[in-house]
C-alpha cells in the first residue's frame, strides 16, 4: 500500500524518520523507497517524500535497475519529482553502479571470461548503449587498463585496430581482451561483432599482441568467443 500523502515526513515519530533510521540502524535496514526519498528530501503540495518516492518506484515495477535507465525527464513525470530531484537520483543510482564494479582485489587476474563478466557486468549490462572496451592485461593477466574505444553504435569503421593497441601498445600489454555490451540483453555475436573481432585478432597477431578473448555482456549473462571456438 503506498505510504499516505495527507503527511510531511517530519510529523512521523523521530523513530520512523528515514534519516533518524538510517543513522540508528545503518542504510541496510532502509527500504529502497525510504532511501530514495532521503534522497527527494521533502515533498512538496501536500505529498510527502515517502509518497513521491513510492510513485517513482512503482512506475518500474519496483526496480532500482529499471529506474535507472529511466532518463530525468521520465522521472520528472512523477508528481513532486523535478529536475534537480530526478538528476540527485541517477547521481545516486549511477554511484551505486559505479561501486559495484569496483572490483575487491585490484591485483586478481581475469583468467576466465566469468572473471571478465564479473568485472565488467555492474557497468555495463544495464546501459541504453553498446559499449565497446578494451582490457589491457599484465602478463599475469591482471588488469593494467581499462580503456573505452567507441559508446554508441558498434561497426568496423569505428573500432578500428589503430584506436584498439595504440594504448596497449603504450601500456606494453601481454595480452588484450575485448568487452561490449548488448543493450537487448541477449549476448549472441552479430555479424559485425564477428567481423570487428577477426579484425583485432589479426592485427594483435601482427603487433605481438594477443586478442585473449571477446566476451559480449548480456543481462545477466554473457557470452566468450573464446569459450564458442569463435576466436
């Protein structure tokens, strides 16, 4: 049931204040819709955060992720949720992403494409673009670099081995792997993916410069060309 709209959050007990919760029991104890409206701060024509923030969510059924593909003026749809508001949430939800992946060891290696995925993923598999990346690999296979080529369409044209191994080149990389994301979901290779990927194969070869893997992120999956025989 949502939380009613007749009150302002400061005539709840201290107790039941998302702020005054958040600083006795820590944010983890916090609803996503008590978090959010922290984040709204204060409601306006006699409709509290609370409510505010309950209508944002529900427009996504609920889902933080979904709410954060949602652009500022999508939420801005949502009575007492403006411009500055709506900007301080994807802030908020894109710090979130940005945390996630944060990997916890930066010294451990990515030796497996699940490696590559879990690195990768918390940026990428939720974003509205394809996103093509290049990991730059020490010779333990650690990640010296992580370098984004093109944000937007995904063709030969753009990805080209000049702008793919001129900073592995610089960084003396033992081996690159390719990462990009497909906006849909689905982690099946297209016919320019295979092509961009022949492509850097063939030029890594040349430069010395080994193309370990290309491993598309899905949503919640993905998929290695290694793994597929497909390299």
């Amino acid at each position: 049931m949502p939380p009613s709209t007749a009150f302002h959050i400061r005539e709840l007990p201290r107790t039941e204040r998302p702020r005054e919760r958040l600083k006795s029991l820590g944010a983890h104890a916090l609803s996503s819709t008590e978090l959010l409206a922290i984040l709204i701060g204060t409601g306006s024509a006699g409709r509290s955060a609370l409510a505010v923030a309950h209508d944002a969510l529900a427009t996504t059924g609920g889902s933080l992720r979904r709410l954060s593909t949602q652009p500022v003026a999508g939420l801005t749809a949502v009575a007492g949720l403006g411009a500055a508001r709506a900007v301080a949430i994807h802030a908020a939800l894109e710090l979130g992403r940005r945390l996630s992946a944060e990997r916890r060891d930066d010294g451990a290696p990515l030796r497996s494409p699940r490696d590559v995925w879990a690195a990768f993923a918390p940026r990428l598999e939720d974003l509205p673009v394809e996103e093509f990346h290049v990991a730059v690999l020490d010779a333990q296979h650690r990640l010296e670099r992580d370098i984004t080529i093109t944000r937007g369409i995904l063709n030969s044209s753009l990805v080209h081995p000049r702008e793919v191994f001129r900073e592995a080149i610089a960084e003396r990389a033992a081996a690159i792997v390719l990462v990009h994301n497909h906006p849909s979901g689905d982690p099946s290779p297209s016919a320019d993916d295979r092509a961009i990927t022949t492509q850097l194969v063939q030029a890594g070869r040349v430069l010395d410069i080994p193309v370990a893997d290309h491993v598309v992120i899905g949503r919640g999956r993905y998929l290695s060309f290694a793994e597929a025989g497909l390299l």
